[in-house]
C-alpha cells in the first residue's frame, strides 16, 4: 500500500499565529491530495482538494485565504493555517488516492490554538 | 451530498454482531468503509464498485445493492478490538476521486 506521513503529529500554538501542517507521500506521486478537518466525535469533513503545480479548489465555506494549501511537487502538500484561533482547534488529516482505490491518510495532526 | 450513517452508535458485547448501514439519495460510484480509533487516521476495510456485490475479510463483510444507493457492514463475532467509530466514504462519479464520509457509527464492545 501507498504511505502518508503528515507531520507534525500535533502541535499548540498562540492565537494570531500561523500553523503549517506538511503531508508527504513516500512511494507514490500524488497529483492530488485531499485535506479535511474533523472536530471531536463529529466526521471528517472535506476542506480542499490539493492539485500539484495549480490552485487548490476549496470546499463551500471554507475560506482559502485562511486555508492556504501548496502543492508545489508531487510528493508534497502543506496546509497553513493563518491567524489562527481558538476555534479553528482541530484534528486536520491529509489523504491520496494514488491508484484510485482506497484512501491512504496521514496520520493527522492534533491543532490546539491557546 | 453526505451520505446518511445509521445507527449512530452501537454498543455489542464480545461475540455478537453488528450491521452498519450507509445510503445515499443518488447512486453511487462506490463506497468506501474505514475503522477509526480515537486520536488516529482511519484505517480501510473495503471498497465496493459494483451493485450487487458482497465481499468480506474474515469476519468483516460488506453488501452494495443493486441499485448501489446503499450499502452494509457486517460486523460478526465481534472482539474488542472492533471498537472504534466507522466511516462509510462515497464517490459520487468515476475520476472523481474525492470521498464524502458520513457521520460515523460509534461501536464499542465490550467483554
């Protein structure tokens, strides 16, 4: 199977800072990458599909200028979160489909914003 | 379109079994079933394609119906270390690649 390493696993920062959020893929090129964000006991929603060398298309709702996604090579996309606050506290996860089957996630990365 | 989970949460003891139901207003391309445990990513169980299809994994099975708008888990035999909320995931066309998971089905066994 197709390996995700997102990185760092979980991280506390102070409000009004930003946040990036790596997600690597160790054998496979992805072209896209899918980032979600879930929130204690609830799904894992969809935020934005990531695509290498172009802009990242967001979800309804979720504001981009907030969100910034790059997906500069193919085995790289990065989340930031900028000016984050209290309520943007989460457990974010990247994914990729490389072979158009199943999923393979990140590991996820725990955000506490103080 | 998210698709509709039920039940939203089940409590079993070891040995007994489960159903998780999983439906969407439109076919589907297919469904996708991921087990998640607190704190970690999901991990996958099994994908279905084709309506009318049944395929499992030891005790773990799934269906698709025919008209694939809806699909079960089947849990059998069921041991502690099914406990853990499952995801069924959707993909709405083909080359869409993109997954919209339900709501979740929380699951714990206990002894």
């Amino acid at each position: 199977g197709a390996v995700v390493s997102q990185h760092p696993s979980w991280v506390i920062c102070k409000s009004g800072t930003s946040v990036k959020i790596e997600c690597r893929s160790l054998d496979f090129q992805a072209t896209t990458m899918f980032w979600y964000r879930q929130f204690p006991k609830q799904s894992l929603m969809l935020m934005a599909t990531s695509n290498e060398g172009s802009k990242a298309t967001y979800e309804q709702g979720v504001e981009k200028d907030k969100f910034l996604i790059n997906h500069a090579s193919l085995t790289l996309s990065t989340l930031t979160v900028t000016s984050a606050h209290p309520e943007d506290s989460s457990f974010y996860i990247c994914s990729a489909r490389p072979y158009n089957t199943e999923a393979f996630f990140g590991q996820g990365t725990r955000l506490t914003v103080v | 379109q998210q698709p509709v989970q039920s039940p939203q949460a089940v409590i079993l003891r070891e040995g007994e079994d489960a159903v998780i139901n999983c439906s969407s207003s439109k076919a589907l391309y297919s469904v996708h079933w991921y087990r998640q445990k607190h704190g970690e990513a999901p991990v996958f169980l099994m994908i279905l394609l084709k309506g009318g299809e049944q395929k499992g994994h030891e005790k773990i099975s799934a269906s698709f119906n025919e008209k694939k708008q809806q699909s079960s888990l089947y849990l059998t035999a069921s041991q502690l270390s099914y406990s853990g909320t499952y995801f069924c995931g959707t993909e709405n066309g083909a080359g869409s690649y993109q997954l919209t998971f339900g709501k979740g089905t929380k699951l714990s066994v206990i002894p």
